[in-house]
C-alpha cells in the first residue's frame, strides 16, 4: 500500500481509540486512562496533517520546485512534535489537579479490557507502519508509527498503574502515573521535532546509504583500464523526505573525448541509484589537475 492509504488507516484507529479509550477513562474515572484518550485525539489530528502532507510531498516537480515536493513529509513530522508536546503540557495541568485532589478509581475490569483492546490496534498498526515507512522511506510513515508506539507503551503503563491503585488503595498513583504518561509523550514530541528540522537543514544521508554510495565509487575505479586515472571529491550528500541526492565531482584523463568520459558517468551514475534508492545524482566531469571554482575558493579561505 502507498504511504497514503497507511494514514488513512491510521485515521481509522485513532477514532476507534478515542472511542475506546474515552469509555475506558468515562467508567473508570482514572486520570491515567482519561490522560491516554486525550492523547488518542494527538494522533487523529496527527494522522491527518500526514496525509495533507504526504499527498503534497508526491507531486511531481513544478516550475516553482524544482527539485520536488518531498520536503512537505518534514513538516508532518514537526506538527505531530508540537501536537504531542501540547498535549502533554495538558495532561500535565490536569494531573496536577487530580493529584492534589485524588478520586476513587471505577469498574477497573471493564476499562482494562477497553484500554488493552484499542492498545493492541495501536500497536499492530504501528509494527504495519514501520515496515511500510523502511519500505517507501517515508519520515511521515516513521513519525506516526513512533508515536503509535509511544501510546502502546504510555497504555501498558496506565494499565500497570490502575491494577497497583486497585490493590494498594493509593488514589495518588493514578495521577502520578499521568504525570509520567505526560512526560514520556513529550520527550517523544521533542525528538520528533528534532527530526525534522535536521531534515529540513538538509541533513546529510545516513551512514548505510553513504557507505553504498561510497562503495559503488570504489568498485567503478577498479574498472577503469589500466593505466588511466579516475579521482572523485566535492562528494556532497542530502536527504528531502523519499528523495535524496548527491553531488559529486569526477576528475578523469584530460585526453579523454567528450563522448566517452560522459558514457562512463551516465553508467556511474545508474550504478549509484541502483544501490541507493531514490537517489538522484549529479556528477560533474572535471580533467585531471583541475578544480572546481567553489574547491579553489574554499581552499585559499583555508
């Protein structure tokens, strides 16, 4: 399935948990549970800003973008950061209320059953997400997978505390326990945040996919014939949502022709988006000895 259809999955189970998880919080008046359905609307809200964006990010290439659209996955990955902080400064106010003023906790049996039941959609969907995020290289995937993730933990959390309210009759537990919920879902929302600003920077590719860039490099001298000399430098790599690119410069024999320096760099250049996907790279031919002007400038900075 393309990236959109997972989200409207996603938009799917975030309303079956709000459902589920706001009968769990109503019947049994915790503030654990309540604090964990008031997340479940994060991930609604969450679901759907992905979906604008992921169906902005594959538009083709426009006289206006010229590189593309793919950079609109980024902003879904910031949005759902600020929403998930936002709720749990929330949750965080609210707890705070509760633990100064603790209430009883009831039917403890039916919001267990509710809470463990829409916390096994959460996190079936979020196994489905990651495969399908690794699959189509999607941030917008990764992001909504990672916090489905964080609410299974926060759930399992809340459940484990109610059960220790129940047995030991400590009515200060449920909102502290909402406290910790609240705390763990924001530092989740930070890293989110962070995650997508480096991709907005134009953070470079990760380790994997330059060590395959590299690699495809090093294979392509050793074809090169005997005596003939091939250097690259200037390798410049970036990331923008599925699409990455690299820039690089390729220095070959100044007496070589036109034609078969350019037929060895358009073979090059289909070997190094074979072995990084969704690469689109850009490789200038330079002769032996000579350097690009931006190459000379940093140096004689230097």
């Amino acid at each position: 399935m393309c990236p959109s259809t997972w989200l409207r999955w996603s938009i799917a189970v975030a309303l079956l948990t709000i459902v589920l998880k706001g009968l769990a919080g109503y019947v049994t008046n915790s503030m654990g549970l309540i604090s964990d359905a008031m997340e479940s609307f994060v991930n609604l809200a969450s679901a759907m800003f992905a979906l604008a964006m992921v169906t902005i990010a594959v538009r083709p290439a426009d006289a206006d973008h010229p590189y593309g659209h793919h950079k609109a996955e980024y902003f879904s990955s910031g949005f759902e950061g600020v929403l998930i902080v936002g709720a749990a400064l929330a949750i965080l106010w609210v707890s705070v209320q509760r633990l100064l003023t603790p209430q009883p906790v009831e039917q403890i049996g039916w919001g267990l059953a509710l809470a463990i039941v829409s916390s096994g959609f959460n996190g079936a969907l979020a196994w489905a997400l990651f495969r399908a995020a690794r699959a189509h290289r999607s941030i917008a995937l990764e992001g909504d997978a990672r916090h489905l993730l964080a609410d299974v933990w926060t759930s399992a959390g809340v459940v484990v505390g109610i059960v220790a309210v129940h047995f030991t009759g400590w009515l200060w537990l449920d909102p502290l326990l909402a406290i910790g919920v609240a705390l763990n879902i924001a530092r989740e929302g930070v890293r989110l945040v962070w995650r997508s600003s480096q991709g907005l920077m134009d953070e470079a590719l990760d380790a994997e996919s330059q060590a395959a860039l590299m690699g495809t490099l090093d294979r392509f001298k050793a074809t090169v014939p005997e005596g003939a000399q091939v250097r690259f430098d200037d390798i410049v790599t970036r990331g923008a949502g599925q699409r990455r690119f690299a820039d690089l410069h390729m220095h070959v024999p100044g007496e070589w022709s036109l034609q078969h320096a350019a037929t060895l760099r358009d073979g090059l250049e289909q070997s190094l988006m074979d072995a990084v996907p969704g690469l689109r790279v850009t490789i200038q031919l330079l002769p032996l000895g000579m350097e690009a002007r931006a190459t000379r400038i940093e140096e004689s900075a230097a």
